[in-house]
C-alpha cells in the first residue's frame, strides 16, 4: 500500500485515506502481534518479574468488566459476575488482569448477540476458581486440548470469527501456571464454552 501510494496513488485523496487507514490498522496489528510475543517468550524464559500482593479478586473482576464493558454492550453481551465469599489470593494483580481481560474478551468475541457471558468465582480447598461461561460457539472436542498451545486457532477450521493471533491463551497459560495455579476449558460444541482457572490463596512460588 505504502508504495503504491508513493508511487502516486496519494494524490487520489479519497483512496489515500482509505488506504492510510489500512496502513494505520495493520501497523497496530502488528504492534499488538509483537507485543504478545515478546510477552510470551520472556514468560517463556521466566523472565518477567512479577509483583505479589494479596488482592480481592473480585474487585479486579469487576474492574474488568468495567472496561470490557463498552465493547460489550456494542455486542449486545450482558456480562454478569457470581461469587460466594471468597478469600483473598496472592498474585501479580497487572498479570491477573491480562488473563481475565483475555478470556473475558474471548467470551464477549464468541458469544452471540443477546447472550450473557457470566464470571463465576468459587472457593476451593486452598485455592480460588474463576470461571468464564459464554453460550457462543463452542470448541470441538479435539481442539480442546490444544487451544492452550501458541498460535493454535480453532478459526482455520470455523468460518466467520477471526482475526486472533492464537496467542492469548498461551500467555494466559503461563500467567496462571507461574502463579502455581491450573486452567482448562469445557466446552459443548454450538452451545458454548466454559474457561476456568485457579489462584492459590497462598503464596505458592515465592521470588
Ligand atoms: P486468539 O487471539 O486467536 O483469540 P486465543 O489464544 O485467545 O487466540 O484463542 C485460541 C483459540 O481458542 C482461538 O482459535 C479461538 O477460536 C478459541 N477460543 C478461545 N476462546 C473461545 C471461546 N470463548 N469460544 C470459542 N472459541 C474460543
């Protein structure tokens, strides 16, 4: 694009702002794609540092959906949050953020409209567990068990939905497990998908 319009397609104004605007889109894509691998391979090599602290859970939900918010009432997705008395858990509250932020957005992005996406929190023995439920598409059987690896994309195989990097889930992955916590996914193809994950209550990893 960039050279054609140098090349003097700019000087159709009407083009070149279209297409400026596709330059524009694609160097943001690109930023948010490096973005994410460099957050991969330093989780990776374990070298991001993280910061403990001990937090309401809930709270960081809530802040969650309250910036998920708009772009879910643009989809005309309710989100809702369910939760019993809960402990509070040990994490790196920046971190934290990043995995709620992605498997909310995952279930805002699959989910049809008038849907909810309902966030459910559970006490466990000496963990918490969050767990996203959305009514959206679902994941086949024989993706389930992938779909944490990097770059993996159900998308190839589903027409519609796109435009993800595969990345996600993989940081996600990591973010939880170095955390000393487990996730998983379940799901019921063409009736939704449930993601879930532990914190522990405790510090598990001290650094
Ligand atoms: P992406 O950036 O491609 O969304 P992710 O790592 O977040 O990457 O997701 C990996 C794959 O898992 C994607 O192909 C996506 O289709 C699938 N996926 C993730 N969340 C959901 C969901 N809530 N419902 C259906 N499919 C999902």
């Amino acid at each position: 694009y960039t050279e054609t319009l140098l090349e003097g397609a700019m000087k159709d104004t009407s083009l070149c702002e279209r297409w400026l605007q596709i330059i524009y889109d694609e160097s943001q894509r690109l930023e948010r794609l490096i973005n994410d691998l460099l957050d991969l391979s330093m989780l990776e090599a374990e070298q991001v540092e993280l910061h403990f602290k001990s937090i309401d859970i809930r709270k960081l939900i809530e802040n969650v959906l309250s910036v998920l918010h708009h772009l879910a009432q643009k989809e005309n997705v309710e989100l809702v949050m369910h939760s019993e008395d809960v402990p509070d858990v040990v994490v790196d509250e920046d971190r934290m953020k990043q995995v709620l932020l992605n498997l909310i957005h995952n279930a805002v992005k699959y989910s049809p409209k008038g849907e909810k996406v309902v966030v459910e929190v559970k006490k466990l023995t000496r963990e918490v567990q969050i767990s996203i439920s959305d009514k959206g598409v679902g994941i086949p059987q024989n993706h389930l068990n992938r779909i944490f690896e990097r770059f993996y994309r159900v998308e190839k195989d589903r027409a519609g939905k796109s435009g993800g990097r595969g990345l996600g889930l993989a940081i996600a992955r990591h973010i939880v497990e170095v955390h000393g916590g487990t996730i998983g996914a379940t799901s019921n193809p063409g009736e939704g998908s449930t993601f879930y994950f532990t914190v522990p209550t405790d510090l598990v990893f001290p650094r």
